[in-house]
C-alpha cells in the first residue's frame, strides 16, 4: 500500500495484482503481492524470499525491505533485516 500511496507502482499493476488474487481467493492480498513474486507465497499467503523495492518521493529514496516472519524462514528474515539502515 505504501509503494502504492507514494507512486512507485501504476494503479493498471495494481488492479492486475487484486484480478488474479481475487481468482485464487486472495482479494486482500493484492498489495502484499507486488513484492511477493513466489508462486508459493502467493499460494500460501505469507512472504518467504525477501523482496527490495527502491522507489523516490521529492523529498527521500526509500527502499522498502519485505522481509518473512514465519518461524521457518528466519534466516531469511535476518538476511533482510540485515540491509536495513
């Protein structure tokens, strides 16, 4: 929602997103996918790999880290908690 809310991705991919999360039961879901790309983390609905997405506003360059929170993906977890700053 956030990358959404400051421009870093069109409202077309957006609307792309909620389409074919709403055919797999996951309306919901349509914002969390534009950094879930896995086939599973869309499936089971929870964030394994971590994801980066760079985008500017006229003030900052932000970077978003997505990062899991399952318990058997820690070491993924740490690995992008570790590129926070």
């Amino acid at each position: 929602h956030l990358i959404y809310k400051c421009g870093g991705i069109d409202q077309r991919t957006i609307e792309k997103f909620e389409k074919e999360a709403e055919e797999m039961g996951k309306k919901s879901f349509k914002y969390a996918w534009v950094l879930d790309k896995l086939k599973a983390e869309r499936e089971r609905g929870i964030t394994i790999d971590i994801a980066l997405w760079k985008f500017e506003t006229p003030k900052y360059m932000v970077t978003v880290i997505d990062a899991p929170g399952h318990r058997d993906f820690i070491k993924n977890m740490i690995t992008g908690t570790s590129q926070a700053d």
